[in-house]
C-alpha cells in the first residue's frame, strides 16, 4: 500500500481505488460463501453479511440474491495504474539495472 500512496502523492492521481467486493449466493453458493468469509478475515479484510433485506435495500439489482458476502479492505483490490504510470516505473527498473 505504501508504494501506491507515495504514487499519488507525486501524480496527485488516484490509481488505487478500494472499492470491496460483493459475493451474492442464490442459496445455492451459501457454502463458498462461508469460505470465502474465512479467507478473507484470514487476509485481514473487513466483511460483512448481507441478508435479503440488507441486499434488497442496498443492491436492488441483485433481486435473486438470497445472502451476501461483502469484502472489504483486501489488498488485491487495485485498479492498474494508468499507462504513463506504468512506463515511468519501467523505464525507473531499467535506468537501475
């Protein structure tokens, strides 16, 4: 985390955007679920459960959803840094070899 923070203080762009992750279980998936929970809370991620009122009210799309797993706070939640980004850290790799 600390290298996409020291990028966005010197872009002043924002390429890391930590947005969560929303499982929804039709009631069939309610054991992955329950593993994916595990992990997460492994990897030090905040989660949450959501059940049929909470997803009606909060993600009216997901209308067949029965349960759901909200993920937040994993590190792998990146968005790619934008092409000039990604070039001036190849080109900082390649002046050092």
């Amino acid at each position: 985390m600390a290298g996409w923070r020291q990028i966005e203080a010197e872009t002043g762009m924002e390429p890391y955007v930590e947005a969560g992750n929303l499982n929804v279980s039709d009631g069939a998936a309610d054991a992955h679920l329950d593993t994916l929970a595990t992990n997460a809370r492994e990897g030090g991620a905040t989660i949450r459960w959501l059940d049929t009122g909470d997803l009606r009210r909060e993600f009216p799309q997901f209308r067949r959803g029965r349960w759901a797993l909200l993920v937040r706070g994993l590190p792998h939640r990146r968005v790619p840094p934008p092409p000039a980004l990604a070039g001036a850290a190849r080109a900082r790799r390649t002046t050092r070899q």
